[in-house]
C-alpha cells in the first residue's frame, strides 16, 4: 500500500476503478504523463478523434446509448476550447460525462503560458460542476467526486483540469469507496404526500395527457411510463428528447409534441384538463408561447428530479421532486392499491376527440413524388431496420424528419442534440453509441450542412472499424434556415445555399469507404438494404432529395401550440 | 458555502448568465473555515426570487440557503466615508456623527474619516444629511443579515 503512484498513473487507475472500458481523446503538451500512463495498460481503451469536440460527442454518444458516464480526455487549451461545444451539448441534454483536461503546470498557471485558457472558467457555465486539481492528493477523491456528481440528481458533464506537475507528483493511491458531500445531496424520492395528490388528480381526469421527457430516458423509467399509460388508458405523448421512452408504434403514443410535433400530440396539450408532465421541462420549442399555453386551463402534475425546472416557465398545481423512476414506481402502487379507475365515459369521449385530431393525418407528404422525399427515405430506414436500429442525427429538418418519422420503441435508440442543437453531433456521437454497442446496427441521420461540421471523424471511423451508416438527406440547403426564411423572411435565402459540395462518394472512399448516391426514389429501399448488408464497413449514403420539401406541422416561434402550419 | 477558490465567481457567474441582478453581496469564511457565508441582496418578483434559490441550490458548492426575507432578521452593513471637514463644519459634522452613532476613525485638518454602521437605508439617511459636495468618498461593504431570535442557519 505504501507505493506511491503519479498523477497520471492515478488518473488511470480512477478510470479503471470505475470501470470505464472506452475513453475518447486528443493527446497533447500537457497530457503527456497521462497518455503515457494509458499505453503502460490495456483495461482502459483509447479512441483517438480527429477533433477533440468529436471526442466529446463520442463520450456523450456512449453515454447516451448505455447509461455509463461517458469520459473524454483532452489537452489544456485549444484541446478545452474544442471541446467546449461537445461540453456544452451534454449540459444541455443532461448527459453524463467526466473530462479530465490537462492544463499547464501550477506554476504557470495565470502566465499567459503556452496552451493556457482558463479552462474552468471557460467550462463553468456548461458543467454540473469543475475542479481544478492543484494538488496530487487530492486528485483521487476529485475523480471520484466527478463521476459521482456527473451520474447523480440530474446527469451532467463534469470537467477536472490536472496541471501537468500534478500528472508527474507522486502519492500514495487509495481510491476512495464511497463519496460524501455535505453540499450536494440530490433527492431520489418523491414526497409521498405528492405522489398520492398526483395519483387523486389522475383519476379525476376527464381529458388527460401524459408528457414524457428525455427524464424518463435519463432514470431508465421507459417500462414503468409504459405500464402507467397502459393501465390508465391515457394518451402518452414524448418530446424530442423523451423519444423512446413509450413505445411510438402503440395506439396510445400521439407522437412527437412541440414545434414539429404532430397535430394530436399538440392539440391534446392544449386542450387536456389533466397533464402530467414526467421528466420534462416545458421548453419553449415544446409548448411555444406560453402565455398562450396558459389560455387554457388545465392541471399539472410535474415530476422532476429538478426542482429549478419545475414552475419555471409554467406554474404547476402537483410539482414532485424526484427520480422519475422512483415516483412512477410509487405513483403505479399507488393506483393499482386504490379500487378507483378514472372515469372510463370521459376517456372514451376524449379518445374520440384525439382520434378526429388523428385523421388530419400530419404528417402526409407527397408519396409518389419523382424525385426522393426526406421522409420516405427514413420510412423506409425504419422497416428496414425494424425499428431496431440506434439512430444519431445532427440538427435540423433531417433531425425533426427522423423523430417524426423513425417510430422509436426502445428508450436509448435515438440520439440527438436536441437542447443545444449542435450541427456536428451526428458522426461522432454514432462513434460512441457503436463503441458501446459493438453488435448493434448504428444509422446517422444527417445532412450535407451538418455532416461537413465533423467530416473529419470518417477517418476515426476508419482506424476503429465503426461500420455506421450514414444518411446523408442532401438537398443542397441548410434545410431548416431556409424553411425560415420561405416562411419568415421572404423568400430571401442568405447564405443559406451549400456551394461547393464535395463529391460524398469520393469522399467516403478515400476515407476508405463505401460510398453510395442515391437519386431516384425507386433506388432507396435496395440502396438501404445493400449498405445495412455491409456489415463491418461505413457506408456513406447521399440520398439528393426534393429542395423545397418542409417539416410539418410548424408551430410557428411566439405562436401557441394549437396555432400550427399543417401541410 | 464551501470555502474553496471558485466558488464565488460561480455565484456571480449564475447571476449574470441568467439575467438576475445582484444589488450587494458580501462573503467571508465562517467560525468553521472551510465554510464561508454569503449575504446576497437581490430584487426580483416571487417568481424570480425562488428561482434564484433553485438555482443557486444547484450549486455544487452551495451547502445551504435561506430567504431572510421569510422571517425576521436583522441587516446590517458597514460603510467609511470620508468627508471634508473645516472651520464650523467640523463641529456640525461631529454632531451629525454622534446622532447616527457613527464614529470618527481618522481626522486631518481638512476632514474625517466616519465608521457608519446599520442597515442600508440608515446610511443612505446619514449620506444625504452630510452637505453633498462635503462627501469626498465612500466605501460601503453591502449588507449581511442574519435571522432574528433563537433560530439559526447551521449546517
């Protein structure tokens, strides 16, 4: 016990205390000791990104898709300003990461030295929380607080800066077993008090709606959301980060609420007399203006492990501190203890409501189009990878296309930036959710604007062997920017023209890859089906589809939730 | 709050990056010295107000926090203020001092140096009492408060 290891040598031997199997990063000056550390062993494996942002996405892609914390590592500087943007991703979403960045040494510190930022400065507006480790000592207990902090309450990055003489002291190692904080002690349960209220107003409910957000996801509570909406019979609908969380193939499921949420989910928000809001935040591209949300009068039941999301943009009647999984769980005893059922007349009133709501039917577009249709092409994604894929995408019309259109039924199936909406996030998130699902199949759905944020992680993709499947949905625009600007800004599309495009074929092949391009509709279904049979390659597939096609239904920004532009 | 480097520019950090104001804030180490003790003067509705806790509650560092305004309590800040002092005024001055039971900490012939402590209206009053242009400069600390009787914020 009496030997004293480096702080590089603890910084490994925290991670593999933890059990971490796969970390993402960029070497540099000042991570030297600690890289050197990571070749000495083979427990903890590295993936080394091309940019160290892609290391972050990576990180969060694996965390997402296998509830571990996902862990970076990156240099001090331009290594920490790169990564901000993946940082702030995962803050956002509520995702839990550890970054270990290496900064200059203590004694340089605040020199203006080479490679120095102010990293938790710079970080600290997009972290749960960060450390600065000045002293080798406590470098043990600062890892541990970091993945206990980033996996607990409400998930987040959490960043620990390791000057470079910190990496090279020695001390004595003991990897602490359990970690406690007088400052940070985050509520799982839920008031029971709460609870039973939530449970008398569920079964006064005339018009219910159940709202599931990317919480349930979070706290694991996809069967327990499912169990509670099939034993009240109540509609359920899920908000872009919540997809997943009940089953979007099932008769209950209304889809996708907010922006580009569908007519039913919207209107049944807007006109429910009952809403219960699980692991959700009420965020203005989900229940627009929210004056006009409040037009309508309603009851809430929120349920939130947040108190600060909780009557921030909405005043709410039934507000419950707690994990999502704990209070469903409790909320289900509860019910199925009492003999009272909600009022069955009502439900099927407001099922037949919903039903009417149904038949505008949204989401139509034009099926026998001659030239490839956005939505058709992830239709035909859906059945045929039954539903069963992991799917990534980066952020505009192609990411409200595949949440509207590929029917999640698996929680941790559809990965998105969908608070930060980072363009970028695609390709090297899908890194990291097939880094930790080595058998499952992984489809990024992007577009020729966003895929080019990252192009570089193609060659990443390569060096590891990452089979993904990339649906590059190219309609030569920055698909969303210039829907806005046919709707809002007159036609006038600024800059919003992609010029210049690479050839995506040759593109992918020179990475080492299959590239396809595919620009007839009759083409889609066998192209998809070639790509998914290329089992151990990347397939880089440009689908040129219609320019003018938009995403509805569109609530328009400042516009109420029932004020939507249908198709 | 803990006593550690950081913490305070989290706090602040908070208040800008969420819109809030800060009208005063002071912030020393506790008896305990790992800890330190913040007083912190916001304006806000009901609304804003429980938000700024919920959030500063979010605060790693933030051990605990409580709402003065909620109960009785006491606030008191401090302030030095220099003020030119010659011929007649000098006596008039001194007077002034004794009403708001100030003290004099430091003379020259041509001013004072007055140690004002109460709660901040106290020493706006006693400011604007003082003739205007006799005020050469002040320094004033922002309030601290502590709840009034038996009950106490522990940790």
């Amino acid at each position: 016990m009496s030997v004293e290891l480096t702080g590089a040598e603890i910084t490994i031997r925290c991670l593999q205390e933890e059990g971490v199997h796969c970390i993402f990063g960029y070497p540099g000056g000042a991570v030297l000791f600690i890289y050197d550390e990571l070749f000495k062993q083979d427990k903890v494996r590295h993936i080394l990104v091309r940019h160290e942002q892609a290391a972050i996405h990576a990180a969060d892609g694996y965390a997402r898709s296998s509830n571990k914390v996902g862990v970076a590592l990156v240099t001090s500087g331009p290594g920490v300003t790169n990564a901000v943007t993946g940082i702030a991703t995962a803050y956002m979403d509520s995702i839990p990461l550890v970054v270990i960045s290496g900064q200059v040494p203590t004694s340089a510190i605040g020199l203006d030295a080479f490679q120095e930022v102010d990293t938790v400065g710079i970080t600290r507006p997009c972290v749960k929380h960060n450390f600065l480790v000045k002293d080798v000592t406590e470098l043990a207990q600062t890892i541990k607080k970091a993945f206990y902090i980033a996996s607990t309450g409400r998930p987040g990055p959490v960043l620990v800066d390791i000057p470079k003489d910190v990496s090279q002291q020695k001390t004595k190692f003991a990897y602490p077993d359990k970690i406690t904080m007088r400052s940070y002690n985050p509520v799982t349960k839920g008031h029971s008090r709460q609870i039973k209220k939530a449970a008398e107003l569920i079964l006064s409910a005339k018009r219910p709606v159940i709202y599931a957000g990317g919480g349930v996801i979070l706290s694991d509570a996809a069967p327990q959301l499912t169990e509670l909406v099939q034993m009240l019979n109540f509609p359920c609908t899920n908000t872009l980060m919540g997809l997943g969380g009940y089953p979007a193939t099932d008769k209950q499921s209304l889809g996708m609420l907010g922006m580009h949420g569908t007519y039913e989910a919207n209107m049944a928000m807007q006109y429910c007399d009952v809403l219960v809001a699980v692991g959700a935040r009420f965020d203005d591209r989900v229940i627009g203006n929210p004056k006009h949300f409040s037009n309508e009068n309603r009851k809430i039941i929120h349920i939130d492990i947040d108190p600060s999301s909780i009557s921030k943009r909405v005043k709410v009647d039934v507000p419950i501190v707690g994990d999502v999984l704990d209070v469903l769980k409790e909320l289900i005893k509860l019910l199925k203890a009492g003999k009272e059922k909600p009022d069955q007349t009502a439900l099927k009133e407001w099922w037949k409501q919903i039903e009417l709501w149904r038949e505008r039917d949204c989401l139509k577009y034009d099926r026998e189009s001659k030239i490839i249709k956005p939505q058709m092409v992830i239709e035909k994604l859906f059945s045929i990878t039954k539903g069963d894929a992991f799917i990534t995408s980066d952020v505009g019309q192609h990411q409200m296309w595949a949440a509207q259109f590929y029917k999640f039924d698996k929680p941790r199936r559809w990965i998105n930036s969908g608070g930060l909406g980072t363009m970028g996030f695609g390709m090297p998130a899908a890194m990291g959710v097939q880094l930790a699902n080595p058998k499952g199949k992984v489809a990024c759905i992007t577009g020729e604007a966003s895929i080019q944020m990252c192009i570089q992680e193609l060659s990443t993709c390569k060096q590891y062997k990452l089979p993904l499947k990339i649906i590059n949905l190219n309609n030569r625009y920055m698909g969303m920017v210039r829907q806005w600007q046919e709707f809002f800004h007159g036609n006038r599309y600024a800059e919003s023209y992609m010029n210049a495009l690479p050839d995506f074929v040759k593109l992918a092949e020179s990475y080492g890859h299959v590239g396809m391009k595919i620009e007839r509709p009759e083409d889609v279904e066998s192209a998809l089906k070639e790509a998914f049979k290329l089992k151990d390659q990347l397939v880089f597939m440009d689908f040129i589809t219609d320019q003018t096609e938009n995403v509805f239904p569109m609530v328009p920004g400042g516009k109420g939730l029932s004020e939507m532009i249908l198709v | 709050m803990e006593n550690e480097a950081g913490a305070l520019s989290r706090v602040a950090g908070l208040f800008s990056a969420r819109g809030y104001n800060i009208e005063s804030l002071t912030v020393a180490p506790t008896e305990d010295p790992t800890l330190s003790r913040m007083t912190l003067v916001t304006i806000g509705s009901d609304e804003v107000v429980e938000q700024v806790t919920k959030q500063l509650n979010k605060l790693i560092e933030v051990v605990k926090i409580i709402d003065l305004n909620e109960g009785n309590h006491i606030e008191r800040e401090l302030m030095l203020v220099k003020v030119r002092a010659i011929g007649s005024d000098r006596e008039e001055i001194k007077r002034l001092v004794e009403i708001f039971r100030g003290c004099i900490v430091d003379v020259t012939d041509k001013s004072y140096t007055i140690e004002l402590t109460g709660t901040s209206s106290k020493l706006d009053a006693f400011l604007e009492a003082v003739e205007r242009n006799a005020v050469l400069e002040t320094v004033r600390t922002g309030a601290s408060g502590i709840g009034r009787g038996e009950w106490i914020l522990k940790v």
